[in-house]
C-alpha cells in the first residue's frame, strides 16, 4: 500500500509541476505579448500631428 501512496504522490507532484511551468509562460505571455504588440503597431506610420508653431509676422499694405 505504501507504493501506491507514493505514486499518487509522484503524479500529483509531477502534475503540481507542470501546471506551475504552464501557468508561468501563460502569465509572461500575457504581460509581454501586449506590449509587442503595441510596440509594434504604434511605430509603423505614426504621422506627426502636432501643431506648426510658426506664425506669419509680415504687416499687412507693405
């Protein structure tokens, strides 16, 4: 009986493991993979929208 124990013991320990490697690559997954992805997105064709700061300083009639 005690073999059995500890090879449920085992599984559950394997089993534990595993699902502890697969829960950290989907946790980095879902912090990093946003991010790439608005990189990404964000610095193919940004237009410049800001306002021009110049002004026309000539006087009118001359």
């Amino acid at each position: 009986m005690n073999l059995n124990s500890q090879s449920a013991n085992s599984s559950d320990t394997y089993s534990q493991r595993l699902a502890d490697i697969v829960g950290t690559v989907i946790a980095l997954i879902t912090l990093t993979l946003p991010v790439f992805i608005i990189a990404h997105y964000s610095s193919v064709n940004v237009e410049n929208n800001q306002p021009s700061l110049s002004y026309d300083l000539s006087i009118p009639g001359d």
